[in-house]
C-alpha cells in the first residue's frame, strides 16, 4: 500500500526506528509470526495484545514501578536506534529478578504490550517467548546447536523484519552460573550451551537495536554473572505489600462476583482490610488462588461460590492460602 500524497494530507509521522508510519490497523505493515512449533518458541504473536493489556492493568506493585519500566523501555528503543553500541552498549535487556508469584511473567508480557503501543512503527511489533526448557536438552550438543539456531538464526531473522519483544523466562536455565556446574550433568555441553546463548545475545544486540528482550528469574543465584552484566537494567520485583494484597484481593473478588453475585459480599472494605493483613507472606498468584480455596472451605456451602462468606476468606488467609 503506497503512503497518501494527497493534498491536505499530514505527511505520515517518522517513527524512532527511522520508518514511515502507514494508516491502518495500529498504523503497521503485517508482520510473519515464527512457525509455532519452532524449537525454543513457548508463544508467538503479534503487538499490541488485549490479554496482556488487562494482565497488565491487574498487576499491582509499589507506585511509579511499572511506569519506570515503560520508561526504561521506551528509553532504550530511543537509544540504542540512535547511539552505536560501542559508544553505549545497551543490549536491550532488562531483568526481572523476585520471589515465584510475585508477577515477573506477567508484567514481561504487559511491558511488551506497552512498549509496542507507546513506541509505533512501520512494521508490526512481534513477541516471541522462549522456552529454555526445550533448548537445555541433555543429549551431547544438542543444547548448543538448538540455542545457537535459536538466536542465530530464527530470532536473528524476526528481528530482521521489524520491531519485537522477546521473553526469556526463567533465564537461568539457558544462562546457568557456568562456575557452579556441577561434574555430573554434563557440565562440558552446559557450558557451551551457555556461551552460546551469550554469543547470540552479543550479536542480536548489535544488529538489532528494535529487539527488547524482558528476562525473568526466581533463582538470580544461579544465574550466570555475564548475563546479568548484559542486562540494562535488573529490577527485583518485590512481593505485595498490605496495600497491594488488599487490590489483589479485592480485583479477584470482584471477578469471581461478576459470575457469582454471592461473593461480592466479601468486597465489604473492613473485610477487605482485615484480609489484607492477615494474607501477610502470601505473594499475588496465592492470594488469588486463596479466593477460590475460600469458596470450597465450608461443608455446608457445598462448593457453591454463591455462599462464600467473609469468614471463610479469613479462615483460608490465615491458614496462609489453604496451604497448611
Ligand atoms: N503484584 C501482583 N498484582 C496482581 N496480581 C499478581 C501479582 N503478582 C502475581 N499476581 C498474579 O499471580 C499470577 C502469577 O503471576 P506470574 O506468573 O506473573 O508470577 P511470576 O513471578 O512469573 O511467578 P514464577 O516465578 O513462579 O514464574 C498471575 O495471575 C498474576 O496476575
Ligand atoms: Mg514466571
């Protein structure tokens, strides 16, 4: 589609990758989503995305957190097309490092939606998710040549095509503490795995300034300190505190009594409060799943989520989730 020159027309906008932006859809060219079943790919799709806009919107954490984020991100796509590696050597990387259920996953995949939505360009923004666990196979090289097609050549190629976010989710596993291999699993062929990852990493950091890459890691201990040095930015994302819970809590309420009118009972704000605190050390993946445990916690309510009561949320909260 050619861009339109007619009179009184704007001239379509400059993006910050230097393209011209095309009236359409989120005003992008199409873009090609990587076979899904390519080895390393968990998840492939195309940005902006609606689920991880309102996965995004739900994620509690303390003021102003997601929003330097965003900053960075958008800071680092400003950068890195702008200023040669060698003079900045930002690898477009940022870490998410923090307890399990704390929201890592979650907010990787809404930064990547915000990015594609605050930064347009010509070409469609694409998100890639790797799986490590597919990639880290025990069989003799395999993990160096899966991990070296992965960055080499099939992120290399979709990086080539235009804008993209990748998730690498529990990057220890592809990045493991090289110096903490232990003699019995195939240290040799780990090793290699991990220069090869980093290898990769170096390459598409200087050949493509449009790639973002969010890692994630509940185990920063084990992870290689070479990646952590590559990162731009390491963010520990901490686990809820009172204020947060009491959100969390009252967002998961509000959803179950969309469906079930009965349990909007527990949105009574005293209540609210009381559970908040009592949820202390749960992290936010627990206390939502401490809603639904509430609702199958009295014999009597048969399981009926209609007939939860305030009480009953108390009870799970403080048998920390129903966990005990
Ligand atoms: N701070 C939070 N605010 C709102 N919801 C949260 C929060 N933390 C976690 N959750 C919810 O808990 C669930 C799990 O979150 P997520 O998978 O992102 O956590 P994670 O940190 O990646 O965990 P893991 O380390 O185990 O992979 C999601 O449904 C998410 O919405
Ligand atoms: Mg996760």
């Amino acid at each position: 589609m050619r861009e339109s020159t007619r009179e009184g027309r704007q001239p379509a906008p400059k993006t910050v990758f230097g393209g011209t932006m095309r009236q359409g859809l989120h005003g992008s060219a199409l873009r090609r989503l990587p076979d899904g079943s390519a080895p390393g790919v968990a998840d492939a799709r195309l940005l902006p995305n609606d689920d991880f806009a309102a996965a995004w919107s739900a994620i509690v954490l303390p003021d102003g957190m997601k929003q330097r984020l965003l900053r960075t991100a958008v800071a680092e796509a400003h950068l890195r097309a702008a200023v040669p590696f060698d003079a900045l050597p930002l690898h477009g990387v940022i870490l998410l490092t923090g307890k399990p259920g704390v929201g890592k996953t979650t907010v990787a995949r809404g930064l990547a939606d915000r990015v594609a939505r605050t930064v347009p360009n010509a070409t469609e923004w694409l998100f890639v998710e790797v799986d490590p666990h597919s990639l880290a196979s025990s069989s003799l090289g395999r993990s160096q040549r899966a991990v070296e097609q992965l960055f080499g050549t099939l992120l290399d190629e979709h990086a080539a095509a235009g804008p993209m976010v990748v998730l690498l989710d529990e990057v220890e596993t592809l990045f493991t503490d090289r110096a903490a291999l232990s003699m019995d699993a195939n240290p040799v062929d780990v090793h290699r795995a991990v220069d090869a990852a980093l290898v990769g990493l170096d390459r598409l950091a200087r050949r493509h300034p449009q790639m973002l890459i969010v890692a994630t890691t509940n185990f920063s201990d084990a992870l290689d300190p070479a990646l952590a040095s590559r990162a731009d930015w390491i963010v520990e994302v901490p686990p809820p505190d009172p204020a947060a819970r009491r959100l969390i809590l009252e967002h998961t309420i509000a959803a179950v009594a969309a469906a079930f009118p009965g349990a909007g009972s527990l949105l009574e704000p005293a209540l609210l409060d009381a559970a908040a605190e009592a949820a202390d050390g749960l992290d936010g993946r627990r206390l939502r799943k401490a809603v639904a445990t509430a609702c199958a916690y009295r014999q009597e309510a048969q399981g009926d989520p209609d007939r939860v009561t305030g009480g009953d949320l108390l009870a799970v909260l403080r048998e920390k989730g129903g966990q005990r």
